[in-house]
C-alpha cells in the first residue's frame, strides 16, 4: 500500500490566477498520476508524472494550461494555470504501485474558482 | 480511445436485496479490473479486484468477469444503507495506468 498527502485539501481562487496542487508520498514511486473529476463525473486522468522526464498529457490537456514536476520519486505538484470557473472540479494525485494493482489516491484538492 | 463504459444510475434497491452493477471495456489487451466505491466528497475506495475470469467474492461482493465479452460486474448482496455510494468501475491498461468508467450511483432504501 501506499500513503499519499496532497494539500491544500481545498481552495478559492479568483479566475485568471493560478494554484499548485501538492502530492507527497510515503514511499518512491516510479509514475504518479492525476486525474480531475468534476461535479457529478467520473475521474479524468490528466497526465503522467514521471521523474526526471516530461509529464504525458492525455487528449484535451496541455502543459501550458496544467504544468506539472516530479522533482524526485516521492514528490509531484500540478499547477492549475490562468483558471477560469470551468476549472473548478476536484484534483486527485493518483498512483499504482505494482503496475497492474490497485490505485492508490490522495485526499483530493477541491478547486472553486469565481 | 481506451474507454470504460457504465450505466450512470441511479440504481435504486430496498435494504436487504442485491444490486447488479456492470461495466464494458473496449480494449482487449487490458488485463486486471477493480471497482471502487466512493462517498460524496471522498476519494475512491478499492472494493474488489479481478485478474482472471469467473467469478470472485469477498464477502457481501461478488466480482464478475468475461474476458471473452469485455464486460466486468459486481453484486452487492444484502445491501445496506451504508452501501450507498457511486461505484467506479476501473481497468489497468498496462503502463500503470487507470482508466474509470463514469461510476454508477447507487441508493439503498431503508
């Protein structure tokens, strides 16, 4: 298993600045995740964090819009740019520490933005 | 496109019966399936795992797959209030990576 910290566990933010989303994790891991999951849908993943490389964004997300690092195997932040009410949505950090297992989540980061 | 597909709900049953929860997946390669209860307001939850097909229990759930069909399922027996939540249905597409179906919302009436 796997224990993972992500703060802040919620905020209001005005449109047009930007919040970074934190993720610590309790022990190395090779790819860290994070998903988005707006009011009332599923989880969207919006990209792979990995370390020491580039983020892989999935269709419909840029690294212009959500930067995210991955400075070392325990750590990741997602930045939520220029944000506009349609941001927000509930920011969940995410790993699978076997590969094919189970995934573990933070405690989520929910975003209002007005 | 990879995608996991379920049937939004909600799903409404009287404490005590079983609910019949069911998920499609599209790619055939993907090799292990989960479902996930989650609160209002709460991260996902792992209820049950699924590598091969057949069927696997745990307890009051039950855990279906059909490879051959791509179709995956879960059965809450005896349900309870306290069961009432959206279940996530969830494939491992290899490469560490999670997809989710929409979830379906479940309410058991007392």
């Amino acid at each position: 298993s796997a224990v993972i910290s992500q703060k802040p566990s919620r905020d209001i933010c005005q449109r047009g600045t930007s919040l970074t989303i934190q993720c610590q994790v309790d022990s190395q891991v090779t790819m860290m995740f994070w998903y988005r999951q707006q009011p009332g849908q599923s989880l969207t993943l919006i990209a792979t964090a990995n370390q020491g490389s580039e983020a892989t964004y999935e269709s419909g997300f840029v690294i212009d819009k959500f930067p995210i690092s991955r400075p070392n195997l325990t750590f990741s932040t997602l930045t939520v740019s220029n944000m506009s009410p349609e941001d927000s949505s509930i920011y969940l950090c995410s790993l699978t520490p076997g590969g094919d297992t189970e995934a573990f989540f933070g405690q989520g980061t929910r975003l209002t933005v007005v | 496109q990879k995608e996991v597909e379920q049937n939004s709900g909600p799903l409404s049953v009287p404490e005590g019966a079983i609910a019949s929860l069911n998920c499609t997946y599209s790619d055939r390669g993907s090799q292990s399936f989960f479902w996930y209860r989650q609160y209002s307001g709460k991260s996902p939850e792992l209820i049950m795992f699924i590598y091969s097909n057949g069927d696997k229990e745990d307890g009051r759930f039950t855990a279906q797959l059909n490879k051959a069909s791509q179709y995956v399922s879960l059965l809450i027996r005896d349900s309870q209030p306290s069961d009432s939540a959206t279940y996530l249905c969830a494939v491992n597409t290899g490469g560490f990576k999670t997809i989710f179906g929409a979830g379906t919302r479940l309410f058991v009436k007392a």
